[in-house]
C-alpha cells in the first residue's frame, strides 16, 4: 500500500485567461513547494480513470454537458467568471477522472491517503450550470464513481473552502447516502450554504452548513471542526471522507477575509484523517478547490500532506496579523442547536 497517491492534472496550462485568478500558476507552485519539501517525487501519480457516462449523467444533466462541450469549442464563457478554452473540454474530464482514481485507490486499500491536485476545481458546479471558475464537479463526481463503481453505500464530503460549495449541495441535496458539510464565508459568493440548509426528502439532514462571519480565523475553524464537524461525522458514520480543500481560506487569500493560518489548516486535516483513521480504515482524499495567493497555497499544500502522511510541519507564514473576530461564535451555537449537538 502506498502512504499517499497523488492526481496533477497534466497539460492543464492550456485552461488558461489572462489576469484571471485561477490561473495555472496555482497548481504549480503547490508542486513546485512538495518537490522542494521531498514530498512529491516519492509518491506515485496516477492517470485519470474514464467516468461511465452514467456516472456523469448522474451529476449532471445532458443538456449542460453539451451545452459545456459547446462552449469550450467556442472558446468560450459559461458566465462572467467562469472561462473555457478550447482545451478545456478535455481538461475538464480529466480533473474529474483523477479526483475519481485518487478516489477509488484509498477505497481499495491500495493507498492509505490521496490528494488530487484538480484544474479546473469543482465545487461551484451545479447539476445544470457551470459557475465560479468551475466546469465540472470534481468531487462529486470522484463520490458518485464511489457509490456505482466501488458500491460505497455512505459517504462524507466535507468542504474547507473560502466559498460556499453550492454545486457539491446541491447535487446531494435530496441524497441520504452522501453527508455534506461546509465551512466558509458569509455573506460572499454565492451566496448560498446558510445554518438552515439541510437538505431535502430522502437528503433531510445530511447537509450541514458552518457560514462563518468574515474576520473568523484559526479559533473559529477549530471549535467548528472539534464542536460541529466531527460530531456529525460520528453520527453519520460514512465509509470514507473526501475533502474540499480551498486554501483561500489562508489570511494572505486576495478574495476573502478569513483569517485561517497554514498551521491551523494542517491541524483541520489531521483531525479529519485522524477520524478516518477511527472510524473508516483511514480512507481520507483531499481534492483541491479555491486558493489565489500563491505563498499561501504552496504553504497550506504542505501543510495538508504533512497532516496526510503525519510529519513534522512549521507554517513559515504565521497567523494573521490581524486580530480575529469573536461573531463566529453565534455561528458555532446556532449550528449546534440546530444539529442537537
């Protein structure tokens, strides 16, 4: 078995608009800082897996794949933020299929943990709609290749993102099989994930949202993952966790103000894989969303291999100069009120 497996998305340079945010830059100094650390060349990288087109039809309706597949060719955008290429069509499938092979190696047993590397990200694409810089939904796509490939019965995402992870909701919003939670700022972009969210019919219950005020920092991240996280991980006791990692969450992160240090962020990670550890036999995979400033990706990179594979880690950025709020602390309280917590 191998300690950790990673996905890096090959030729994804070619989804690229200029002085555009996402932007290749950001996979690549992740890299760049894992080769520098000794934490990339020692772990195997593995190709994409193809998804069975009931697998995509599942996550998203026919009419947007085609409607996508008509705007890449175009060279087009699917709205104001969210640009195509004409490579990105096939890009955008192979984010997917390495979310889904990182996915399926640590449900086998044939890696203890897994990290896909994913451009574009994924999270903010809905079943019939392309939005926040995301064309397909990595994520949910690696948990539904889980759930007809691999006979996963329960399943648990949770999103560690700046945004709000609209997309992944509402593809399992009326589930029962996938528990989805979410930290993130609000109000912000897109508006959506507020404490009354929980999902629908069969999904009742199985969608959790932790809106966190912005100014929130390092304190707030640790009472939601020890007070709200874990708790409703236990309750829902899923066969493996598949993480959201946005590293816009870092103070440094141009389109937020959150206030989470790398050090902190590599804390959330162990407990999550500590959990894991547990309670699932250590099946945890991270798949990578949001994250602009560079030196805040490449630090909170490491930082979640660190937590992945259990090594020593100093964060070289520190916590945030500026002092955090306490507003979250309403947040924490509703949701436990509203969870039984």
């Amino acid at each position: 078995m191998d300690d950790l497996v990673y996905f890096y998305p090959e030729g994804h340079e070619a989804h690229f608009e200029r002085g555009h945010p996402e932007r290749p830059e950001r996979v690549e100094a992740i890299r760049s800082a894992l080769q520098a650390a000794g934490w990339w060349d020692p772990y195997p990288r593995l190709e994409p897996v193809s998804l069975a087109p009931d697998v995509l039809k599942t996550v998203h309706n026919p009419a947007y794949v085609s409607l996508l597949e008509a705007v890449c060719r175009m060279d087009g955008h699917l709205d104001s933020d969210t640009y195509t290429t004409p490579d990105s069509w096939r890009l955008a499938h192979q984010a997917a299929g390495g979310a889904a092979a990182v996915a399926s190696q640590v449900w086998q047993g044939k890696a203890r943990r897994g990290f896909a590397l994913c451009r574009p990200p994924g999270h903010h694409a809905t079943p019939g709609q392309g939005m926040g810089f995301c064309l397909l939904n990595n994520i949910a796509l690696a948990a539904e290749h889980l759930v007809q490939a691999e006979t996963a019965r329960k399943l648990a995402i949770v999103d560690l993102d700046l945004h709000h992870g609209n997309g992944t909701q509402d593809v399992f919003w009326n589930r029962g099989d996938v528990l989805f939670i979410s930290t993130h700022q609000s109000p912000l972009y897109p508006g959506t994930g507020h404490l009354e969210e929980t999902g629908e019919g069969p999904g009742l219950g199985t969608t959790a949202n932790l809106p966190l005020p912005p100014g929130s920092g390092d304190a707030a991240f640790q009472a939601a993952m020890n007070e709200v996280i874990l708790p409703l991980l236990d309750r829902f006791d899923p066969q493996m966790l598949l993480v959201s990692v946005g590293f816009d969450t870092h103070w440094l992160d141009p389109l937020g103000h959150l206030q989470l240090s790398s050090g902190v962020f590599m804390q959330l990670v162990a407990s999550l894989a500590s959990w894991a550890d547990q309670h699932c036999q250590g099946r945890i995979a991270l798949v990578l969303e949001g994250g602009y400033d560079l030196d805040a990706a490449s630090a909170c990179g490491l930082a979640s291999v660190a937590a992945l594979i259990g090594l020593p880690w100093q964060d070289p950025l520190g916590p945030s100069p500026v002092a955090e709020g306490s507003a979250w602390k309403n947040t924490i309280r509703r949701a436990k009120e509203i969870w039984g917590l």
